[in-house]
C-alpha cells in the first residue's frame, strides 16, 4: 500500500454533506474489476445527467477543482453501504484525501486499506477550510496530524492506529502472519471449548 | 429483561456489557495501539465478493476455513423465469461466485439451492448464526444478525480478503451505546417504526463508532424476525453493530435448524447464551430512551433514512431552518424527492410499491403486508420478493401468494431485488416507490429513483390507497 506522510494539493470544496457510498459510486458499477479502474465512475450520477454529459455546476467538473486530489465535504461522508469499491473510485480519480466532520465507520476503515486518508475536523472548521480552499491549494501533514492553506492552519483527527498503518503504507495481511502460531491455538482452544461453534 | 442473579456479586470493575463479552471471547491478541486481532466464527461471501476472492487469488492465498465460509447467491439472482439469467454481464456474477466457492471447499446456497435467499435471511433461518458468534460479510447490513446477540458487522473487500485468508479481523473497539426501549408498542407498529424513529431521533451518523445494545421491555416483547429488522437498520444510524441479548424467544427460534447444535450440544451452548447479557450495573458510552407506547408508523420523505417522520406530518420547510448548510441539504432532498415544502405526507402519491429486502421480507413482515391488502386491489402495480426460497414456500403454504396475486402484485422469488437493483429490478428514474427496504438513497432503486421507506404494512396501504397511508385504520378488526 502507497504510504502517506504529506500532500499538497487542490482540495475540491462538495458542498454536500450525507454522501453516501451510493452516490460516491452507484452500484451498477460494483461489477467492474480492480484492475479495470474505477476513477471514471466517481460520484457518476451526480457528475453526469441522465444523458450521460457533465453537469457543469458539479464542482469536480469545474476546471480548477478537476484535478483535485483532496475533497472536502459535510457530515456523514462515505455512510451507507460497505463497498469498498467506492474508496478505489475515488483513488483511482486521483483523490488521496478527504477532509469531513464524520465518515462511516466503514468506508473510513476501507480507505485506509487502501492509503486514503480520512481527516476528521469540526463542522466550523470543514465550513472555514472549504472557503481557504477556492483560492489556494491545501497541505494536509498526517504526522502533525495537521490541515494547512495559506497561513492558516487547523487540527484533524484520526485513530491512532489508522494513522500508523497510513504513514507506514502496512499490508494487513502480512501483518497477521507473524501471529499465525497464536492464531493457531487460538483456534484449537476454542474448538475444543466450545464445538457448538463449529459446523460439522 | 435479562438480570443475572449473580450480577449483583460482580465487582464493578467486572461488570461488563453483552458486547464487552462477545468481543473479548473472540480477542486472539491486542495491539497497543488499541486494535485486536479477533477470531470469526462465521463469513458469509456473496457474489459481490469477488474483489475479495480476486484479491487472495492475487497473493496465491486461499480459503483458510472453508468449513465456517458460506457462500450466499442473491444481490445479483433474477427474480423472474430462473435460472435463466438475462443479461451475460450478471450471470457472470453468479457464476463467479459459484467458480470461487467451489475452487475453495465453501459451501454454496446458489441460486438453484432450495435453502437460497438473502443472506441476512438465511443465516439465521440455517442456524447459522447463533448468539454468542461473531460473524462477518462484506455487506453493511451483517448487523442484522445481532439479533441472536451475536457480534456481526459489514466489513470492505481488503478485510474480506483478509478474513479469507486468516479466518481473523483487525479491529478497533468501538464503543458502547445502549438503546433502552420499555412500555408496549401500539397495534400495527413494527420494528421498522421503531428504528425509523430512532433515526430520526440520533441521525443517520448518531451511532457512528459505537456498537448497540437494544434494551427494554418492548425489545423482549419483540419476535425474533422483529429484532432481526431493528438491528438490521442500526447500520442506518451509523452503528458498527447492534445487539439483543439472547433469551428464551432466541433458543426457541433457533432448535432444531439445520446448522444449529443438536441435542446435548444445543443445551451446552444454552447454558452459555445464558450468560450473554449486561451485567447489571455495566456501564454504556451512551444511553438513549425511546418509549415504545409513544411510536407512531414512520415513513421517509428524503434523501437519508433520518428524513423520517410519523406518517401524519408534513414534509418540512427548508425555510424554516436557521442553519444554511441543513437547509440546503433539506432543498436538495425535496428537489430530489420531486416534493413542496409542507406538503402533507399523505398527499404523496405513489407510482409503484416494492416488498422485499433483508429489513422486511421475513415471513412475519409478509403476513403484516397480507394482513392489509386480504381483499383488496392495489392501485398501483408491485413488486414482493420474499426474503428466501424457504419464506416464499412457507407463504405459498398459508396462501399469502394468492393475496398478493389477487391485489395485483407480483410474486417473485427472492433476492436482494428491487432493494439495491443490480439484478435489474429497477424504479424507473422519476418513479416514486413505496418501499420495505432500508436505504432512501438517490438512485438506491435505480438513476432517478424516488425511495420512501417503511414497513411492510406500511407499503400495503400505500398500494391500496396509491399515496402514502397510515395502515392503521386498513387494519381496524384484522388479524395482522
Ligand atoms: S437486501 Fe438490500 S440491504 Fe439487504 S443484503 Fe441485499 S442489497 Fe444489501
């Protein structure tokens, strides 16, 4: 997994706030492989009218916010369903970061499977970093655990343990390999204790 | 409720919540950072697990349970004529996860199984999900089967991988929230009111980070498929997972069901459910009361399950609102929802009506529906999906289907259908429907889709009346 320490980068103001995995990416596309790259289904019913053309007033499709790879939106970001194919829509679009006042539990623990950073700041502050952003691009220092743009700064949070994951790019699964010999007699533990558990 | 005896001699440092036991009885190692390393009991793949599978094919892994993997067709299944399936591309799903499966020891309730159906249906209905058991699936709504106080929540595709390969999950503990709800539930009020009006109540994100407890008097009251609904719709509120104490309903329900233990095995792990409770005393992050003889029937009117409000209310007046950004919100739902401020909810006509889905497709919500439409024609045309093979055989044995028939609703078989619509049940775009599931997402139901949710009752007299109703007075001298 890509690690992340810092970025600069245009952070494109939603405007929007509930957006759920639905509309980060609709599930007609939950068919399309990984490997096929989802960055050009991102937020797709709301970028595109039913023609299938841009909406000009979507902010992604503003000229200046087109490349961006920070977002910024209101409460409840990425809540609903578990798709962990609407994290690799936005990564694949480019987007590493999103700045919020609250993700769902699971899109946030998806992203950062997947080296997307999930910042966490208050509602006053995510309105204030929305404005700073439409003229000036936005650093955000996952080891200061801080937004900067221009010469104001503001605090974001995250779980310790996300964060360590993030900026060290850790591969779960590796991970849990050094635990195979615990994992291993955990499990003939708890077979022998409880049998109802398991199936015959 | 449930007390312990024993509780009172618990020292209070002891003193532990239901999820407290659970979570620390599948507890393999615990990192400093605060992250546990925790043992699954139970995964359930579906056809949408494929980036999961693909994922573990990519590191030439493979299923490391097999035994305790089961495998579920029914995001994708057709609803009509099967098994043929239509289109290649969705065929394509089912057969992946048929190839996927088989390449790896795991059991299959595929789409030609006569135990198929939605997999939060069919957990519980096999005696595959049992209190005490933590469970996992890459889909949200694994909540549901916390109903039998198991621990069992939605995890992505990675963690899927992840769950494939080790039978363990990474996670951090979530804190604890208890929902105490006491006093009876009026006639003709479901479990589906009950969770709307918690919705509307904590938000959409009220229980984000938190794992909840359903207490009380009416939640003991409540039949297992009831709870099943609750916990089914805490992911709407935001909660990792939603819980209910195991009890004498919960044994009941589950003796005798295929995967269940037999016999001695069954009354050894009973006296283990037993102690799957709070102790009295344990302390929650957060508590929430609701009185269970104050809920009315609930719909939706908006964008996000917390647009809910009791069905004799008015849609709201984004001007009435001082905070701009909520406002703006509430005028983007109502250009959405196609709806005028203060408009009755009564007047909002509706184009079609949809039963089904994980939430409300259990025997019990059939028969609710049933209840309302027995005798009467539905003014606009439907949709009922049964929650599993072995529900829709139940309803055609009590006759149910020739209710719904003769309403002038289609009776189909099951699967996550018109829920999410990637089989190709789809709401046209503009339609408005009158729905048993759980999401009023935009384009949850298809691009352009209008989704009101409610219960099952609920549903039948918006069909019957063709605007959204209150089932109530439909009921009037009914057995529901
Ligand atoms: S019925 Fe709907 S919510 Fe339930 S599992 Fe299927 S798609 Fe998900």
């Amino acid at each position: 997994m890509e690690k992340f320490t810092t970025l600069t980068a245009t952070a494109c103001p939603l405007g929007l706030s509930g957006v759920d995995t639905d509309q980060i990416l609709p599930a007609r596309y939950l068919k399309v492989k990984r490997a096929a790259g989802l960055g050009a289904y991102l937020f797709h019913d709301l970028r595109r009218d039913e023609s299938g053309e841009l909406r000009g007033s979507f902010p992604l499709n503003k000229p200046q916010w087109r490349d961006a790879r920070i977002l910024v939106a209101g409460r409840n970001f990425g809540g609903g369903s578990s798709r962990e194919a609407a994290v690799y829509a936005l990564y694949d679009a480019g987007v590493r970061c999103v700045i919020a006042p609250s993700f769902g539990d699971i899109f946030s623990q998806n992203a950062t499977k997947n080296g997307l950073l999930t910042a966490v700041v208050s509602e006053s502050d995510s309105e204030a970093i929305t404005e700073a952003a439409r003229a000036l691009p936005v650093t955000v220092d996952l080891q200061a655990c801080r937004i900067v743009c221009g010469n104001q700064t503001w605090a974001f949070s995250i779980d310790p343990a996300r964060r360590e994951r993030l900026i060290n790019g850790w591969d779960d699964i590796a991970m849990t390999e050094s635990f195979r010999a615990k994992i291993a007699s955990f499990r003939a533990n708890d077979a022998a204790a409880n049998p109802w558990k398991y199936p015959a | 409720m449930a007390v312990n005896s024993h509780s009172a001699a618990v020292p209070m440092n002891q003193r532990q919540t239901l999820f407290d036991k659970v979570w620390s009885a599948h507890e393999i190692v615990r990192q400093e950072s605060g992250e546990s390393l925790l043992w699954v009991d139970r995964h359930f793949v579906h056809e949408g697990s494929f980036q999961g599978f693909d994922q573990v094919k990519a590191r030439g892994g493979r299923v490391a349970e097999p035994s305790l993997t089961f495998g579920v067709a029914d995001h994708y299944v057709p609803t009509r004529n099967r098994p043929a399936i239509a289109s290649p591309e969705i065929a394509r799903m089912v057969e992946q996860l048929d190839e996927n499966t088989r390449a790896n020891g795991v059991t299959l309730f595929g789409l030609n199984d006569p135990r198929q159906g939605i997999v939060h249906v069919i957990g519980p209905e096999q005696g595959l999900t049992l209190p005490g058991l933590l469970i996992v699936c890459g889909d949200s709504h694994t909540s549901t089967h916390g109903a039998f106080g198991a621990l069992a929540f939605g995890i992505g595709a990675s963690e899927v991988a992840h769950v494939l390969m080790t039978q363990t999950l990474w996670q951090k503990k979530p804190k604890r929230m208890r929902v105490i709800i006491d006093g009876k539930l009026p006639e003709g009020i479901g479990a589906k009111d009950i969770a709307l009006t918690l919705i509307a109540k904590i938000g959409a994100d009220g229980a984000q980070g938190h794992a909840i407890e359903f207490a009380g008097t009416a939640i003991r009251a409540l039949s297992m498929e009831a709870r099943l609904t609750l916990c089914n719709m805490s992911i709407e509120a935001g909660a990792r997972c939603a819980m209910i104490a195991p009890d004498a309903t919960t044994f009941a329900y589950l003796k005798g069901r295929p995967y269940a233990p037999k016999c001695e095995a069954f009354e050894h792990a009973v006296a283990y459910w037993r102690t799957l409770h709070s102790d009295e005393g344990a302390s929650f992050d957060r508590e929430v009361a609701l009185d269970a003889s104050a809920i009315v029937p609930v719909v939706t009117w908006g964008t996000s399950p917390e647009h809910a409000l009791p069905i004799d209310a008015c849609v709201p007046d984004p001007a009435r609102e001082s905070d701009e950004t909520r406002a703006k919100a509430l005028s983007d739902a109502l250009d959405y929802m196609g709806l005028k401020p203060n408009q009755k909810l009564t007047d909002i006509r509706v184009d079609r009506i949809f039963i089904g889905s994980c939430t409300n497709a259990r025997i019990e919500d059939l028969r609710a529906a049933a209840a309302v439409l027995d005798g009467r024609v539905s003014k606009v045309p439907g949709l009922v999906s049964p929650g599993s093979s072995a529900v829709k055989r139940q309803a055609e044995e009590e006759g149910l289907d020739r209710i719904f028939r003769a309403a002038g609703l289609e009776w189909a078989e099951s699967g996550c259908s018109m829920c999410v619509g990637i089989n190709g049940d789809l709401v046209a775009s503009g339609e408005r429907c009158a729905s048993s599931t759980n999401r009023n997402f935009r384009g949850r139901q298809g691009p352009g889709a209008r989704t009101h949710i409610m219960s099952p009752a609920m549903v039948a007299a918006a069909a019957v009346s063709g605007h959204l109703a209150d089932a109530r007075p439909l009921l009037a001298g009914r057995k529901s």
